[in-house]
C-alpha cells in the first residue's frame, strides 16, 4: 500500500505539472500574441509618427514658399512703382523746359511783340515734339489711301484729282507710341 500511495502521490503531482503546462503554454503562447500584437501596433506607431514628421516638414516648407512668394509678391509690386515714378520723373524732366519756353512766349505777348510771340510759340512746339518723340512718339502718316487701323474718318466727300478712298485732308494728327496707336488720325477721305 505504501507503494500505492507513492504512486499516487507521486502521480498527483504529475497530472499537476501536467496540467500547469498547457496553461503555461497558453499564456506563453498569449504572451508571444501579445508581445506580437506590440511589436506590430508599436511598428506601425513609428510609422505614424515618421508620416506626422514628414506632413509635418512638408507643411513648413508649404508654408515658407508661401512666404516667400508673397515677399516676391510685395517686392515686385514695389519694384512696378519705383519704375513708374521714375519715368514720370523723367517724362516731367523733359517737359519742365517746354513749360519755360511757353512762359517766355506769353510774356512776349504781354509785352506785344508778335514776331517773337509766333517764334516762342514754334519754339514750344517743336520742344514738346522733341520730348515726346524721345519716348517713342510718332506721328501717323496720312498720306495716301485710308488706312482704318490708324485712320478715323470723320467725313467722306468727292475731291478732284483723288482716288477714292484716299486721304485729302487732315483734322487732326494722330500718334503712335512704339507699336501701339495713342490716337488716330482724324481725316476727311475722299469719295
């Protein structure tokens, strides 16, 4: 009986550790899940905080484009002004003397000397004339057939001697500037 008891006992604890194993296993293999699950949530954790940093990098560099665009912006619109009061500077320069000429020609007429009253007055024209054909002025030519991109016919009559179509009096000069037509030409053409 003795010996029973020893089996017994002895047996006892085996279906123990028997028993203990497979819970073991369970949590171990719990464990390995967990520590799995961990591993990956904490991979993909990372990969989530690189995504932030790099949204994050590309918002600050969106962010100084955007800066310096609208300094670009600010500067290019300041550098426009600059231009502009400059060549009204200069466009005021080159009409300062035409002014003068035009004073001393007044002056003359207070005084009642025609001659030089008609010599000032020429004199201030071709002034004015020379400063604006320094800009770029130019006057539209007239002569000839009548030319509708330049040209504004104010009136049509027959005239001896002319073509149809053509130029037979100028009412008003017209002006280009470069390419570009300032005012055109207002004629009389012929019928």
């Amino acid at each position: 009986m003795s010996e029973r008891r020893e089996q017994t006992v002895s047996e006892e604890p085996v279906e123990e550790l028997a028993e203990e194993e497979p819970r073991d296993t369970v949590s171990r293999g719990s464990s390995a899940a967990a520590d799995a699950g961990d591993t990956t949530q904490a991979g993909e954790e990372d990969e989530l905080a690189k995504l932030a940093a790099e949204r994050d990098e590309y918002l600050d560099l969106l962010q100084r484009v955007k800066a310096d665009f609208e300094n670009y912006r600010k500067r290019a619109a300041r550098e426009q002004e600059r231009l502009v009061a400059h060549a009204h500077e200069r466009i005021v320069r080159e009409l300062l003397p035409v002014l003068d000429d035009l004073e001393r020609a007044l002056d003359a007429a207070e005084r009642h000397e025609e001659a030089q009253l008609v010599e000032g007055v020429q004199l201030v024209e071709k002034a004015l004339r020379k400063a604006l054909e320094k800009e770029g002025l130019a006057e539209i030519e007239t002569e000839g057939v009548f030319d509708p991109h330049v040209h504004e016919a104010v009136l049509a009559r027959p005239h001896d001697g002319a073509e149809s179509g053509s130029v037979v009096e100028v009412l008003q000069r017209g002006y280009r500037l470069g390419d570009r037509v300032v005012r055109p030409a207002r004629v009389i053409v012929a019928e």
